[in-house]
C-alpha cells in the first residue's frame, strides 16, 4: 500500500506519471509525450542540448556581431516604431556603450516594463542592426536597481522542448524528477565496476552545471558525461546480449548439408566461388549444424557475392528436409533474388517460391498453400513474408537482405514462424558496409562475417569529380556509350527531403535530359511513383529498352543491370559517403569498364571536398564507411531509423568506441553474478529488453 503525504497524494516516485508533477497536469503531460517523457524518471534522462553561459555579464563596449551575451544596462529611451512592422524599440546604457533591444511581439505590459531609468538584464545574439549593434526578442528581466540583477551562478541547460512546454517549465519538473530520485533506494544503488560519480551526482552535473566548466562540457569528457554514456552503452550491450541468451536458449534445427551443397552449387556455377566465400560459407555451415539458432550478420561490399554464399545456405537446409525465406525490402529487389536463386537453385533440383504483397488472392493462397505443406522448400518475398497468415511447414532459416531498411522487431517476427520448440537460424545480409567499431554496437547480439574479396574479373569504377560548368561534356560521353550499346544513370539529389521536390527535380531533369539527347530512349524513376509504373520503369532499363534512366536515390538498393556502365551523380555534394558508394555499386556491374562522374556545384565547401575525394580515390566500402562515421556520424550511414533503433541519449557508438569492448565483459560478467543490477540499468536507459527489440 503507497505511503501517503498529507493532502491525500501519494509521493511522488520515479515510476509516477509526469501528470501528478506540480506544473504539469494532462495538458503538459500530453505534450512531454513528444519528447518521450511518459514517467518521471524519463525526465531524468531528458539531458540538455546545449548549454548558455550567463555567469559573466559582458560590458557593451566589448560586444561583437555574432556574439552570444548576457548584458546589463539602464533604460535610456523606450518606444514604438512602424517602420517597415510594428517594433518595440529598448536603448539600454551600461555608462561605456549602448544597445538596441527590439521586440516584434509584446504587449502593452512590457512596454510599460521599460520606463526610463529601470534597469534591464537581457541574454540573446548580438547582430549589426541600422543604427549598430543589437539584440532581437532577448530574454530579459527588468528591475529598479542593478543588485536584483545578478549573473547566473551556473551554466543554463537548454533542453529539446515541444510546443507549449518551456524551458523555464521543463527544469521546474527535472528538478522535481532529482528530489523523487534522491528517495529511490534503487536509483542510488552502487553499481560494481563502473568509476564514479555516481548516476545521481552524474546526473546533478549536466542539469544543474554549477561550478563546471562549459568546455569540458562541449567536449563530452566531464567525469559526469562519461559515467553516463558508459553507464548507457552497458545498458544496450545487456539489452542485446539477453536477446542473443533468449534466442540461443531455445534449439535451433540442425542442418548438416551446408558444405555438400556448398560443393553441388559449385558444379552449376560458370565461375568459382572466392576464398573469402569459401570461408564465410564454413562459418555458415559450423553454426548450422551446432543444434543452436545462428545469429550471423553477413557483411560484404557491393558485388562481392552475398548471394550466392546465402544460396548455398538456404541449399543445405532444403537438402536437409527444411525450408529458408529470404526477405528483401523492395519487391524488384525480391524479384531479382528470385530470379537468380531459380537460376541457381533449379539446376540442382530445388523449386524457389515468391510470396508478394501485390499477388492477386487465389495465387496468394495456393503459395501459402505450397508453403504450409512444405513442398517447396526456397522461398523469396518482401515484408508480405512477416504477415500473421504465411506460416511454413518447417522453417530452418531466415535470410534478411538490407537489414538496415528493417527493424530488428520485423525478423524477431520471422524467428516466431519456425516449427513449435524450435528457433530458425538467422542470416542478416548488409551491403551498407558496417565498420566494426559501429557493429559491435548495433549489432551487438550477432557473430559477423565479412566477405573482404571481390570475385576475379571486376574493375574498380573510374571515378571523377567534374563541376556543373563541364555537363556538356558528360552529356557528349554518355551519347557516345549509348550509342555504342552501353545505358547510363543520372541520379538527382535535393537536399530537402521531401518525395515531390525530389519528383520535380528528376521530372525537370527528365525534360531537359530528352531535349539534350534526343536519339536515346530515356526512362524516368522517382518515389512518388505508383509501384507498378516504377517497375515498369525499371524492367524498361533492365531488358535495354531504355538506354538512359534518370532516377532519384531509389535506386540505391536496385536491380542489377550488367550493361550500365556509366553513372551520374548530379549536384553529387549533397550526398553521404555511403549513399554514394551505394549509387556507384549500380555500374560496374559487366564486363565493360565503367565510370560514375561526380557532378558538384562551386564553390565546395571543405567537408564535401574531402567526400568527394575519398571516393576518388577509395572502392573498399569498409573505408569509406568509417570516413563516412568520421565526417558525418553514425544517423548518415543508418538512417533515422536504425539511429533510432540503437536508442542512445548521451553516448556515440564512434566517439566512444574505445569504451565497447570493457563494456561487453562487464555485460557478461553482470549477467552471471550482478542480474539485480542488471535490471536497475536496463530499466533506468532503456525501459523493458523485449520492448526494445520491437523498435
């Protein structure tokens, strides 16, 4: 039974809704909801964004444009102006100098706030007005004597806010959430083998930062900062290695085929399989026939051979009586593996099924049919596969393709289709080269095999940086390469992310792009496209009826085309190193020498200069993953989404990457001997393991 306090409420503890703070109510709580605060320990973990230093108040003699201040002067003159809008205009006089304050939004209260005499305490950005230097819609505070007007003690957190909810109101809740936390017996347990301070005091420090200095904390290495992100990195290692326990905890089927059908595959093949297949094929095989479900993250860079390393696999379950899906995140991209695993798989006997999300019903239902009984074996599909109703005689292995464009919840729900008791063997493929140091992160509950060798034959792309000024150039070599039978990309890029500017840039390209070339047949592929118009699309460029297809970045994880040898990648600074790597892995795809061109708009700025040369002069996708890491952080090379997935407030799996490999021991070591502790930690970052799965 809670304890109550005197007027009936009980106390106010971590677990308790934000509803029950003093200054919240439904209202205010509806809207923390946006910044996912539902409890008031969430607002403990609610960290600053930045921080304002307002403990020294500048003199305005020694302002400069650009500068962010805390002034103090006497009101010298204060009035309305309807010059150009409608301004409240403040002339403050610190005795050496003067300023501008101006307000565009005020009532008749503040004006009457500024009479002459009255001294004014303002914080804002200090710019080069009219009449000289000033200060637009300030923070302020007005008094009769300069004494009330003190500097602040301590640095001022500015936090992430949502509509209707202030700073000013938002630390008066955090400060509650501290005195509930003071209370809490768990909150203040000692945690073993993490330095102090403790997560209390740590977290005393980044809200109420008095006495701390602002470039220790700029630079993400005060005691408290790096209690936090370490404390919250070994959050996320328990969190995937309980996934990883759960999942090994239950029997996998045991396939002992892997390597026979590895070598049956090799006798239809017209080339031979590379030592780095060979051996990532090994480790497939050892985890398959070990009676525990395979957790494997297969990486390698474009054109390397994933494929068929993942055909062999799928082989040697449906030699063994079982069945594997490979999943894909477009249904062109599905098609394709369809196409070349019937390829592979027919020459040696094996039947490949398609399940998809655009089947008409009685075709839908006699695959499903075909798949409930079991007697086909190899099965291709896109999410349509994860649907409550497709269910598998005797599934033994999910193959996911580009796992990042999934959740880790969406092959959780495959994993749930095997035969009761036992969990399918799990292989994620990425063609996003992952440096290890971000792996071991977000791929923290998967064995990784990497595929380091291209196969004999393939060149590296010729790769140039040409300015705007030289189009016509690029247009004259690609009418020559159509003309001689070869087809080309040219890729549009905006920075907006928005689907219809992205429409209207390729559209207007398009236009001007068949004015330009006028002999050749000329395609047209961007995302506000229906479907079946952009498949149509697409098989136009496939089967050569287009020579050149003008495209948005859709075709990053696209269909193969050996005869597209040139690309271009216009206004190509606006783009990531990965995404650009992506885009050059569609050409070189034949035998033909091939070229992707760089298109930029001058002058560069130096951040683009450097992507640019890198992938000048770089093809090994690992390269450029960790320069694209380096440069940009790990939401450029995932996405939104995946950064989302991996959940971090405070810590960076790049920066901090040093941290990681301690951490995983810790893990370990807490999950054998410290399981309480284990739990406090989980609950305290991440909120429930299982829930954080399903992201």
């Amino acid at each position: 039974m809670a304890r109550v306090v005197s007027g009936g409420k009980p106390p106010v503890t971590l677990a308790t809704d934000v509803t029950y703070l003093k200054g919240a109510g439904p209202a205010i709580a509806t809207r923390l909801r946006a910044l996912g605060i539902e409890r008031v320990q969430d607002l403990l973990f609610h960290l600053p964004s930045r921080y304002e230093d307002r403990r020294r108040i500048v003199p305005l003699v020694e302002l400069r444009d650009g500068d962010e201040a805390l002034v103090r002067g006497r009101v010298v003159g204060a009035d309305v102006r309807f010059a150009g809008r409608r301004s409240l205009r403040v002339v403050i006089d610190d005795g050496g100098s003067s300023l501008l304050l101006r307000f565009f939004h005020f009532n008749d209260t503040q004006k009457q706030a500024f009479t002459e005499g009255r001294w004014v305490r303002a914080y804002g950005t200090v710019r080069t007005g009219a009449n000289g230097l000033e200060m637009v819609h300030p923070e302020y505070r007005v008094a009769d004597d300069p004494a009330q007007l003190p500097p602040d003690t301590a640095l001022t957190p500015l936090y992430p806010l949502a509509t209707g909810v202030t700073q000013q109101r938002l630390r008066g809740l955090i400060q509650q959430a501290l005195q509930a936390a003071a209370r809490d017996p768990a909150f203040l347990a000692e945690l073993p083998g993490l330095a102090p301070p403790d997560t209390l005091s740590a977290l005393r420090v980044l809200h109420e930062p008095a006495g701390t200095d602002l470039g220790d904390l700029l630079l993400q290495r005060h005691p408290a900062q790096l209690r936090l992100l370490r404390e919250e990195l070994l959050a996320h290692q328990l969190c995937m290695r309980l996934l990883r326990r759960r999942t090994l905890a239950q029997p996998g089927a045991r396939v002992e085929h892997v390597l026979p059908a590895s070598a049956r595959l090799q006798e239809t093949l017209p080339f031979a399989l590379t030592g780095a297949q060979r051996r990532v094929i090994g480790e497939i095989a050892h985890d398959l026939a070990s009676g525990k479900p395979m957790l494997r993250l297969l990486q390698g860079d474009v054109g390397c051979g994933k494929t068929v390393v993942a055909a062999a696999a799928m082989l040697g379950c449906a030699l063994g009586g079982l069945q594997a899906v490979l999943m894909a995140p477009t249904e062109l991209l599905a098609e394709q593996h369809a196409h070349n695993l019937t390829a592979m798989l027919n020459a040696v006997g094996v039947e490949v099924g398609m399940l998809s999300g655009r089947m008409k019903k009685a075709e839908r239902e006699a695959a499903l049919a075909r798949a409930l009984r079991g007697d086909i074996r190899v099965w291709v599909g896109t999410h349509a596969l994860f649907q409550s109703d497709v269910r598998f005689a005797r599934l033994g292995l999910v193959v996911v393709d580009e796992q990042h464009r999934f959740g880790v919840g969406q092959r959780l729900a495959l994993r749930d289709k095997g035969p009761r008791g036992v969990t399918p063997h799990q292989l994620i493929m990425s063609a996003t080269p992952i440096p290890r140091t971000l792996a071991q992160t977000l791929y923290a509950d998967l064995d990784v095999s990497v595929i380091d060798e291209l196969p004999p034959g393939r060149s590296p792309v010729q790769t140039v940086a040409l300015s705007n000024e030289r189009r016509p150039e690029v247009l004259e070599r690609i009418g020559e390469a159509c003309r001689s039978g070869r087809q080309a990309y040219w890729v549009c890029t905006l920075i907006e992310d928005s689907d219809q500017l992205q429409a209207q840039a390729a559209e207007e390209t398009y236009r001007q792009l068949r004015t330009e070339l006028p002999e050749l047949h000329v395609g047209l592929v961007h995302g506000r496209l229906k479907s079946p118009e952009k498949d149509a699309q697409m098989r136009a460029f496939q089967n050569g009826a287009t020579q050149l297809l003008v495209a948005t970045t859709v075709i990053e994880v696209g269909v193969d085309v050996p005869n597209a040898s040139i690309m271009i990648i216009d206004n190509a600074e606006r783009l990531g190193l990965a995404q650009l790597h992506q885009l050059r892995g569609r050409v070189g795809r034949g035998t033909a020498a091939s070229q992707c061109v760089l298109m930029y708009q001058a002058p560069l700025s130096e951040a683009a200069r450097t992507r640019l040369e890198v992938m000048r002069t770089t093809h090994d996708g690992f390269k450029i993953a960790q320069h694209d890491l380096e440069l940009r952080g790990p939401g450029e090379l995932l996405g939104r989404r995946q950064t989302g997935l991996i959940g971090l407030k405070i810590a960076d799996p790049v920066r901090d990457a040093e941290q990681i490999p301690g951490l995983q021991k810790l893990a370990d070591r807490w999950l054998s001997a410290s399981q309480a502790e284990a739990r406090i930690v989980i609950a305290r970052w991440v909120g429930d393991a299982e829930k954080y799965a399903q992201v």
